[in-house]
C-alpha cells in the first residue's frame, strides 16, 4: 500500500489549525486494512457480478432491436426510447403507475403516521395486540392476499353480498371490470399490506425522540396538535424521507397487484409499467431489447424521484 510522504510544512499552522503530519501505517495497520479488504472483496465481487453486470448488459441490450434471440443493435441506437414516446400503452402503463403513487403512498404513509403515534401512547392498553395485527399483512404472500382479494370482489364475493344485503347497491359491482373501481381495488390492497410495515418505522423513529422535547412544548401550552406538527413531526423527518422514497421505489416497480388482481385489464387501464415489462419480455412476442429500454426509463424514474424526496424532505445537513 503506498504511504504517503511527510509534508516539509508539517508542525505549521494553516488556515488557524494545527497541521498534523502524516505517519507512516505501522505492520499491525497495514494487517487490519488488509483483512478488511479480504472481508470486502467477495461481497464487493458478487454484488458487481449479480447487479451490476446484469444493468450492464442490460443498458446494451436496451440498445438492440429484433425478436427473441435475434438481435441486432438499433440504428439510431436509441431508436426503443424514441419508440417508448409514441406508445400508447406504455403512456397509459406511466399514467396508471403514477395514479397509484400520488393517491396511494401520501395515504399510506399518513395512516401509518397517525397509527405509530396512537399506539405509541404509554397508557394504551393491548398495544402490542394491535401493533402485531396492524403488522401482519405485510408477512403474507403477495400472490395469496392478491388471491383474497380477489375473491371478495369478485361479482359473488364478500363486498358484492355485503353491500347488497345493507341495501346500498341493487345490482352485484364489477369491481374488477372497470378501471375506476379495478384501480381503487389494486389501492386498497397496497393500504392493507404495506400501512403496518410503515408504522414500525415510525414507531422505532418515535422511541428514539427525547421525552423532554414533548413535555417542554407542553409546558409552553402547545395542543395535542401543535405538539405533534412542530415538535413529533420534524424529528421524525428522516425516517419519513426513507420510508417515502423506499414507497416510491416499491410502488414504481409495482408488479404483483396488478398481475395477480386485474391482468392489467380492463384494456390495460390497471396495468402497471412493471406489469407492461414483464409482457413485453416474456408474453407474446417477446422484445428483450424494447423491454430493457422500459426498465432503464423506471430506473431513471426512480432516481429522480429519490433525489428530489432527499433535496426537498432532508435538511440534516443544510
């Protein structure tokens, strides 16, 4: 390992701080830098080779055009981005997908906030009942809630009866068959499996804010409600900012719902652009190349919205 060499202005002052010159790492240094590179290496090597590489061959494939393994590059190379512009179902795909994200991750997470603040209430009793039962559906599978839920709106399912039998609608609701009702399923479902994996993040943010902080704005006569916003709120910024991007992420990436719910349908107006990959890449015909052009347009997608939520909601270090 190269050393660096003592600078001659070693012992001088710069800037009003002391310089401290630079030694020489002794053997037991030299030891310990190496074991930790021995213990970094083969992580390091399997994520570049099972990440890393793939996105590569992934970029180069985005930029090659034809059918199944016959496969050429494009001319120009970025002609499946300029064909992804003037596709209406992938237009449709980028709409649907970020309807679920502005009406649903802003939903989720409020729930799950108000949730964590409720059950974090000392004097509550059963609180661990209710934080596990809260929790729980995020530990089921995602084919089989999507299966449940499935069933209870299906023309003969749960809702249909109930809603028949309070007298609130006359004839069985296609829920499933139309888009305004099919996307307010595929929604519904996203709230009850992924609200409880949000609040344990707010509920370990909110173990962790000083005691003293709350009873202060209480003393200052702060209501419940301006303690929770001037006070709860901005401690628990951080954990807001990750659980946002992390339901950004997940939810841009949104397959398994509108698989396993709708197909898509009906005429691919619940159809997610993860959903459109999947069939552009192994349904029909399938178009690796124009597949690969798709994903690199939702992982820009995802990377841009994580540094605007990072921009915008953290100021730790401003």
């Amino acid at each position: 390992m190269a050393t660096a060499a003592v600078s001659p202005a070693a012992g001088l002052k710069t800037k009003g701080r002391p310089s401290v010159p630079k030694t020489r790492p002794t053997p037991s240094e030299r030891r310990r830098n190496l074991t930790g590179w021995v213990f970094i290496i083969p992580a390091a090597g399997l994520i570049t080779i099972m990440s890393f590489w793939p996105m590569l061959q992934a970029l180069l494939l985005s930029m090659q055009t034809g059918r199944g393994t016959r496969l050429h590059y494009a001319q120009p190379l970025w002609l499946n981005y300029e064909r992804l512009l003037n596709d209406d179902i992938f237009i449709m795909t980028l709409k649907t997908t970020f309807v679920y994200l502005i009406i649903q991750v802003p939903l989720m997470l409020g729930t799950a906030l108000v949730l964590s603040v409720l059950l974090n209430n000392p004097n509550l009793k059963f609180k661990g009942l209710f934080r596990t039962a809260i929790f729980l559906p995020c530990a089921v599978s995602l084919v089989s809630y999507s299966l449940v839920f499935r069933t209870l709106f299906a023309n003969d399912g749960f809702v249909n009866d109930m809603l028949m039998g309070l007298h609130l609608i006359d004839s069985p609701v296609n829920w499933l068959g139309n888009t305004i009702t099919a996307r307010l399923v595929i929604i519904l479902g996203l709230l009850w499996r992924w609200t409880g994996y949000n609040m344990v993040f707010y509920l370990a943010g909110l173990q962790n804010i000083d005691p003293a902080t709350i009873e202060a704005a209480r003393i200052d006569g702060a209501n419940a409600w301006q303690t929770f916003w001037h006070v709860t709120v901005p401690q628990l910024k951080p954990m807001i900012v990750l659980t946002a991007i992390m339901s950004t992420n997940g939810t841009l990436q949104l397959f398994d719902e509108s698989w396993n719910l709708t197909r898509g349908g009906p005429a691919y107006t619940s159809m997610t652009m993860s959903h459109y990959l999947y069939e552009l890449s192994f349904l029909k015909s399938p178009n690796f190349g124009y597949a690969s052009a798709l994903s690199y347009v939702i992982l820009l997608l995802v990377a841009v919205l994580a540094l605007i939520q990072m921009k915008v909601g953290d100021k730790r270090d401003a």
